[in-house]
C-alpha cells in the first residue's frame, strides 16, 4: 500500500475498489469512502 502511494503521490487521484470489510484497512492510509459503479464489456477486449 505504502509503495502504491509512493508511486501515485503525483496524480490528483487514486481510486480504489474494495470490500466494505476492507474500509477501515485503506483509512488509515487516509483514504475515505466512496462509492462507485462499472461495466465490464469483456467481450470488446481487443
């Protein structure tokens, strides 16, 4: 986790997708809750 933020530390943001379980591990990295949607079109894999 520590070298992922090292690693983005230049970029306006960094999202993360996890289990509401996982939460409270990434908060206290200072990362706060979102929630998001996807889609996964597979089948336009090229």
């Amino acid at each position: 986790m520590e070298l992922m933020l090292e690693k983005t530390k230049d970029m306006a943001c960094t999202d993360l997708t996890c289990d509401r379980e996982m939460q409270a591990f990434y908060r206290q990295f200072g990362m706060t809750e979102s929630y998001g949607m996807m889609i996964r079109r597979y089948e336009n894999r090229k």
